[in-house]
C-alpha cells in the first residue's frame, strides 16, 4: 500500500499501521481516509499529503 507525507511536518501515514488514535484502522489505504481525516502532529488535511515514492521511504525509515 502506498504511504503519503505530510508536505507541512514530514509525518508519514502508514496505510498498514493507520491511525488508531482517530479510530482509524491498519489497512486503512489514504484514499479511504475520511475527508476531514487531518495530521495527527499539525492539523493538515488531507490535500497536504503527497504519496511518498517506495524507495524515499525506505531511507527515511533507515535513516540514509
């Protein structure tokens, strides 16, 4: 599943985690998520978020 960031503050959505502080579901995809769904660090909706490309994900979870 494809994960999103936010362009404000960097937070990844992880579809397989989701956000079960919004009672959001793992296997939540993005496209799924509640139009009122925001950022749980800054409040951006949704239209803040882009899709993260796999290979930029995998350095930020590494830390490359």
């Amino acid at each position: 599943m494809d994960k999103y960031i936010c362009k404000v503050c960097a937070t990844i959505y992880n579809p397989e985690v989701g956000d079960l502080e919004d009672g959001i579901q793992p296997g939540t995809s993005f496209e799924d998520l509640p139009e009122d769904w925001v950022c749980d660090v800054c409040g951006s909706s949704k239209d803040r978020f882009e899709k993260l490309p796999p290979e930029k994900y995998e350095k930020l979870k590494h830390g490359i």
